[in-house]
C-alpha cells in the first residue's frame, strides 16, 4: 500500500516540523514544557492537581488537557490554580498542531510551566513529538508490573517514570524488582519517582526535579 | 484531505467485511467468540485465567491474544488450559485481518469457545469490527469512576461490562453511583459484572453468561 505509507509520512514530516516550532516558541518564553502520558486512570490529572499548588508561589503555570472528550480534566487543572485549556481530541493521542492550539490560547509570556496532559494510552501518544522539553510517563501500581515488558515504545521513549499508586502495594500484586528490571531494559538509567497522589508520598522529590527543570528554562 | 479520508474508508470497509467472513466462519463451526477490550492492566488476562478453568469440563477452549508486544498473555492463557495463539500487532489494536489469521492457527471445527483479547487501549479498539459475537469491556476500580464520561466511544459500543478489583474498593476512591449513571448515559441497561480476579468474588455469574452463550451458539 504504497498510497498509505506517504500519507502517513507526509502526516508524520508536518507534525514533527510543528513540533520544532512550538519547542522554540517555549523557549523564546522561557517556558519549560513536558508532557504527561499513561493509561487511562494512571493518575495524570491527580499528579497534576497535587502538584500545582507546590508549584504556584515560584512559578506561573498553565496545562493543557488532551481528552478524547469532556471538559472534567480542565475543570480540575483550573481548580488547582491553573490556567487550563481544554482539547477534545477525538482520536487516540494529542499532535504537535492540537498543542499549537492550546498554546495559542495561553499566554506563554505570562507564564513559566507548561504541563501537557495526554490522552489516556500507552500506545500512540509515544510517536508524536508535540514540542514540550521533557516526556513524563506515568505507570500505575495496580496496573501490574508486566507493563514495561508489554509497551516497549513507551517505556523506551520517556525522559522520566513516575510509579503512581504505591500506597496501593500493600493490596496489589505487584513485584517491584521485575518492574524495574523491565523498565532498565528499554530505557537505562531513567531517572523514577515512585510516589502517592492520595498520601502524598514522593511529591516532593517529582515537584523539586519540574522546580529545577523549571528554573534552568526560565534562566 | 481528500486523499487520506479516502484511504481509511478503503481500509474500514475492507475490515468489515472480513469481520463478516470471521464471524460466518465461526457460526459454520458452532463456535461462540467473544472481544475482551480494556486498559492496559484492568484485569483481562486475569480474567480469563480465572474464567478458563471453570469452562473447561463443558466447553474447548482457544484463546487469541493481541498485544504490541511479547508471548507472555498467550503463555498465561495456555497454561490455564486453552489452546492459545499470540499475535503481536505493533500497533493499537486489532483488527478483522489478525484475527483471521489467529482463526487460521486453532483447529475451530475442535473449540467452542474463542476468547479474543484485544491490545490493552480504551480507544482505538472500539473502531474495529472483529467478527466476534459480542464485545466485552473490563473497567477496574483503580481507573476511576470517571472513565465512562472520558472513553464514550468504548463504553457505548459493548454488550457486556465487567467491573474487575472490587477487592481494592475499600482503599481508593470509587463512587460505584456516579460510575454507573456514567455507563447508562451511554449504553442503556448494558449488563454489568462487577467481580474481583484475586478474591474470585463474583466470577460464576460472568462464567454462566459466558456458558449460556456458547451453550446457544452449539445447539
């Protein structure tokens, strides 16, 4: 199917052009910008929501929520202080042109911290470059622990792994040991910050690396 | 885009009409096939190592697992009793064709039951036609109760809904009210499961829906 491999390729080329273009945008705003991916309830918007108020007396943020539909995830970044923009995709992961949009709606030099949050997936958000700085997987405890092993691309692409939910091992069967092993393998050394969005364990140490991160953008 | 629109019709329509040949295929050899959908870690493996066993003294069992990646569902599957093929789809879901070709490795004149497990996304799946009898989607409590609002695509579509790790019910927050009323917004008086693949809790009623449906499609 010669016809489809171009227009994939041809959809691909524009995306990661656009990309570029929205990387340089943030930096000409000094605005560090990362992206959020995982499953479907991993704990993107609850992450979010439990670190923007650790945030919000050094930096002025704003998120951009990629939902296959509804409003709910932008209600919440804006109650957690944030200036929000909300992009019902309709398909299976935000593109470099959807968060063109969002940033267009925001104003970036009013602002010091992007945080994007993807459609909930493990499989096609991996293949889009949407121009943020850093990519941020979110994995779930009670997901399992087989996870690495079963979304390579993901696992592979990501600049930084969050571990959600370790307030749930006690309840779960989840081998802490094998999932680490797996992750190693596809993506050695990433820096992991396994914490709780309930407890709170762990969000200092995720919230001091976005400050760091943050602050070397905006200097 | 003319020229795009006119690839993915080509391609949609295609499938269809293979899931078509699939499923007169399985009705020509008395075999009832089903299309297990979820997140990545809801429980479907789970769930069908749990239900196998208990299928297994009245019904021949084959299993198809779809996953980007790895042998190892298809392993677990088999050694919970089912004949099982892998199919590693390096991309979000399956489809008609893939499933035609797992059709190909088990000998359907010898089953009665086919267990489809689809790529671990609660989106891209929901557009594809398999040729199975009835659609499946396992939600778990640790996604959250927000899921129907967010996923409408899925949640619409299914005949059936399993509700998996009511075990892990009393330490998250899961209002069971507000999930269901998102449910029957979408699919009026879908019939629901709500069960736990660790505790065994509520498995024989889903494995008599399960028998009662192949018991109709052999006679």
């Amino acid at each position: 199917m010669p016809e489809r491999i171009s227009v994939v390729e041809k959809i691909t080329k524009a995306n990661d052009q656009l990309a570029e273009l929205n990387r340089i945008r943030l930096d000409e705003n000094k605005v560090f910008a990362m992206n959020l991916m995982a499953s479907p309830g991993a704990g993107k918007t609850s992450l979010i929501e439990r670190s923007l108020p650790l945030l919000a007396d050094r930096f002025r943020l704003g998120v951009i929520e990629g939902d296959l539909a509804t409003n709910l995830d932008a209600d919440r970044a804006a109650a957690a202080g944030a200036t929000s923009v909300q992009i019902n995709t309709g398909s299976c992961h935000l593109d470099a042109p959807m968060v063109k949009q969002g940033l267009n709606e925001l104003e970036l030099s009013e602002l010091d911290i992007v945080i994007v949050e993807n459609v909930g997936n493990l499989i096609c958000p991996a293949s889009w470059d949407l121009g943020t700085h850093k990519s941020v997987l979110i994995a779930s405890v009670p997901e399992g622990d087989d996870k690495p092993f079963k979304y390579p691309s993901m696992y592979r692409g990501v600049d930084m792994l969050v571990i959600n939910k370790i307030d749930l091992l006690p309840y779960v069967s989840f081998d802490m040991e094998r999932f680490k092993q797996g992750v190693e393998a596809l993506n050695e050394g990433v820096v992991t910050f396994p914490l709780s969005c309930v407890t709170g364990e762990g969000i200092d140490a995720w919230v001091g690396w976005v400050a760091e991160l943050a602050l070397e953008q905006n200097s």
